[in-house]
C-alpha cells in the first residue's frame, strides 16, 4: 500500500504564541486515517510545538540543522540541539538554503550524515530552477545533486531519508507543475536512487512533491504512482488548508 507523508514547512512564520494555537487546532483534527503528518517550524518554536503535539501522532522538526556537534559556528543549531528537543524530521537543502545562504552538494551531503547518526528524519530538497528547466537540463541536474548529496552513505541509511522534489519555479510564485510533470521528476528521482543503491530500496523510499500544492490540486498530485506526499509552504499556515491536504492523502489509501 503506498504511503503518504504531508510535512508543513512553515519557514520564517508564526511566533511562539500563534504556533501554539496552530499545534493544538492540527492536534484536534484527530487525522485517525492518515499516514505521516509533521510540521517543520522556525527554531524559536519547536519547543512550543513540540510540547502540543505530544502524543498525538504527529511529528514535527526544524528546518535546518548544523553538520557539527559543536564550535565556533555563531548562530547554527547542531543536531545534538534538535535530539535534546525531540524533532522527528529536519529539512536539508532547501532551495531558499542553497540561493540564499550557500548551502552546497557538500555541504547537504554532511547534514544528511550527522541527521541519520542521530536518528532524525532527513527531508532532503532537490529541484531545478526555471532557467535549467527552459534549457531541458532539469534531469541532468537534479541527478546531480542527489548523486552529490547521497555520496557515501550506505543503503539502509539513504532508505531513511525522505526526498522532496521542490521545482524552484514553482515556489512561492503560485506556478505549479502539472501533476504529469511532477510525477515525470518523481519518477525520475526514483530511478536514479535505485541506481545508486537497488531498486526495493527505490520503491520504498518517500518522494515528496513541493512546489505549491494545495486543496485544490492535492488529490490530483497526490494520486500520482511516484508522489508519497507534500512538502506544503503556504498553504501550510491555515490549519484547514493543510487539513485538507491531509484528508486528500488519507482518501487516496
């Protein structure tokens, strides 16, 4: 049966007050049929989150994390930080990550590496920009960077990371991939992991999609052979918004 994860990425939104609020309305929607559901929320709030989210089978973790245990890395949180803490998931590589603030193949590929050492789910970004897609080179480079990003890390670790296809051009703008073209990169991504590591370790692992979905073209996507789930921006702010995409997963069971 295929398997769904619906993460919320909240990026630099809500103070501790409003996610407390938030945490305890998602809590109360009691998703009884649904596969994985975790929000990933700004460091000041995790705590807050966390403390609500007790017990209720949702999951929730940071959006970015340190590659070192410790050290003169002034304003960085390390994944000893996010244990003592409890997070279950910590997104690397995000798009917004690599243009804004330099994080680098290698740099990924070190945060994945000390994330599985500690237990934390990896929800590892990779997509492509519109310029590289206008220049049909999207497959040349999303290859790379999870070629880049899985280097030397044995199977049954990478089988623990979950992969989120975010096209770039479709973050934040309101585009969206067609639910063909996301499954097409999906796809994709599926076939070059089970080339570096073996084809059940291809089908079990999680492909996300993260480019704008919301209620109205969840089910669409969602439906897609080689999509798990969403890694949900805005639409993950209102608690009836990603709700909805919750339910939309649950149905497709």
């Amino acid at each position: 049966m295929k398997r769904f994860l619906i993460a919320g990425n909240w990026k630099m939104n809500k103070l501790i007050k409003e996610a407390g609020e938030f945490a305890n309305e998602l809590k109360a929607k009691n998703f009884s049929n649904a596969d994985e559901v975790a929000v990933l929320v700004p460091f000041t709030t995790l705590c807050e989150v966390g403390s609500k989210l007790e017990g209720s089978g949702i999951g929730f973790g940071a959006q970015n994390v340190h590659f070192e245990k410790s050290g003169a890395f002034t304003g960085e949180i390390s994944v000893p930080m996010l244990e003592e803490i409890g997070v279950d998931y910590c997104i690397v590589g995000h798009s917004e990550r690599r243009e804004y603030f330099g994080e680098t193949d290698e740099t990924v590929n070190k945060k994945l590496k000390a994330l599985l050492a500690a237990g934390i789910t990896p929800i590892l970004c990779v997509g492509e920009s519109l310029e590289v897609r206008e220049g049909k080179g999207e497959q040349t480079f999303v290859a790379g960077q999870i070629i880049s990003d899985f280097a030397g890390i044995p199977r049954d670790d990478a089988a623990k990371v979950v992969i989120a296809y975010e096209p770039i051009w479709a973050i934040g703008t309101g585009k969206t991939a067609t639910p063909d073209q996301a499954e097409e990169m999906c796809a994709f991504i599926r076939g070059v992991f089970g080339g570096i590591y073996d084809n059940k370790a291809a089908d079990d692992i999680l492909i996300l999609y993260g480019g704008s979905m919301k209620p109205s073209n969840a089910a669409d996507l969602l439906a897609k052979n080689d999509i798990n789930g969403g890694l949900i921006g805005g639409a993950s702010l209102k608690v009836d918004d990603f709700a909805a995409i919750v339910d939309a997963a649950a149905q497709l069971k």
